[in-house]
C-alpha cells in the first residue's frame, strides 16, 4: 500500500499515480460514472464497472476504458440490497486485487408531486441514493482500514441544498448522501479520505429528465449560463481521489455552475 508522503511530494501526483490500484465506480456504465471510470483509466488505475439494467452500455464503457491500457471488469448488483454489494465486492477483489478507490455514483431519480408521491418509490429512491452509498463503504472500509489506505467519492446533488418540490425523496437521499460523508470521514479517518460532490445540472440521460423547458430554466438560473458535462464532474472526483485533495475529507464540493452554493 501506498506509504506517507514526504513534504516535497504531496500536491505532485505523477500522471499514471493510480496505477496498479483497483477502482470501484457504482453506477459506472454511463453519463458521470462513466466519465469518471474513464478519468481513473487514464490515471493507471483498473476499473471495476458496476451497473444494473444497461448490458450494452456497460460494454461500451468496458471497450473504452481498456483502450486506456488497463483492467476492467462489469460487476452487475443492485446496490441497494446487501447481499449484493457484498458479492460484488468479492468479485472484484478476487479478479482485480484490494479495493483502493470507491465511487459511489448509482443513482435513481423520479419527478412526482407530493399528490402523487408513494411509499414505494421513496423506498427506491432511497434505497439506491443513500442505502447504496451506504453499503458500498461498509463493504469496503475493513480492507481500508487494514491497508492503511482508501480514498472515497460519494455523489450528492444540488437537490440537496435546496428546496424540490416534484423531488421530495431525491432531495432527502442525497442530503443523506452528505451527512454520511461527514459522519463515515470522521470514522474512518486517517487513513480513509471520505468526500462528496453535489453536481448541478449535468448534461446526462438523467439530467434530461427535466424536460426541455426545464431545462431551460436551470441554465436561466446557472450564472455560468450552461449545463455541465460530464467530464467536468470526473475532474473534481479525480481531485478529491488523488494526492492534490491530501489534506481533504469531510467535505462535499457543490459543482454546480454557480446555481447552488455551500459556505
């Protein structure tokens, strides 16, 4: 495992720092989980591609991250239930090596008024929004712990820090998503750094959800005046994953063009 860096090295990550390290990215087969797999890849490290439902697309996302010279292999789970997320991270320590990157990006999202808003799709918001990023470190924190080495991204939203009214239980799981941040960094420090992003208004299949005249509002309410891309998101997980973020934990970034700001 990785050792203490002297002072002269910290902030100074070489290009390939991630190298012979296994990264699990938890909704990894599109939109931002896949440009964050694609962003690890380019730093060296091999790629553990968990996804649900979309066999095509996690294929797609497979080609492309092994044309960056590294591992990668598809581990589908529903991150929601136990059982699962711990069989899927025995599959890819058994074909990848230890668990030293975690990103817990799946994510489940629905529009409903409160009028039409049920018990059961606040159980599946839930579930996977804050249950599966709940999961996906008590999966992976003992073998952390015991190496001395760990370093996990959890994905919130901008939903978070404000009011939704069409999105109760979305906004719910992913302050959720904050405080366990907070709370699992306190816990697993010093050797685990825990920290979130809470993007904004991303240019994904399920930013779109939204509709177009939505959308068009959120960049009336962006001062940057644009939606973000993907890519944008993977940049700020790669920093708080590396060395440059060395004395970061805790902490969710808003990356949200300026529409939500934190303190």
């Amino acid at each position: 495992m990785m050792a203490n860096k002297s002072k002269d090295q910290v902030g100074n990550p070489c290009p390939r720092e991630f190298a012979g390290q296994t990264a699990l990215i938890t909704g990894g087969s599109r939109g931002i989980g896949r440009a964050i797999a694609l962003q690890l890849a380019r730093h060296g490290a091999d790629i553990a591609l968990n996804y649900l439902a979309r066999d095509k697309d996690a294929k797609s996302t497979q080609e492309l991250v092994e044309r960056e010279g590294v591992r990668c292999v598809l581990v589908r789970a529903d991150v929601s239930k136990f059982d699962e997320v711990r069989a899927m991270v025995e599959k890819v320590r058994q074909t990848l090596g230890p668990i030293g990157l975690l990103v817990a990006n799946a994510g489940f999202t629905i529009f409903e008024d409160h009028r039409e808003i049920s018990w059961e799709s606040w159980k599946k918001t839930m579930g996977v929004n804050a249950d599966g990023v709940f999961l996906s470190i008590l999966a992976v924190k003992d073998e952390m712990l015991k190496n001395q080495y760990g370093r996990i991204v959890c994905l919130s939203s901008a939903a978070a820090l404000r009011p939704r009214k069409f999105l109760i239980h979305y906004a719910a799981s992913k302050a959720a998503v904050i405080a366990l941040v907070r709370c699992w960094a306190e816990a697993l420090a010093p050797h685990v750094r825990v920290n979130g992003i809470a993007p904004g208004q991303i240019e994904t299949e399920m930013g779109a959800l939204i509709g177009s005249e939505g959308m068009q509002e959120m960049i009336k309410g962006t001062p940057l005046g644009r939606l973000g891309q993907p890519e944008e998101i993977a940049n700020v997980a790669y920093f708080l994953l590396s060395d440059l973020s060395s004395f970061m934990t805790g902490h969710t970034l808003g990356v949200t063009g300026g529409r939500v700001t934190l303190p």
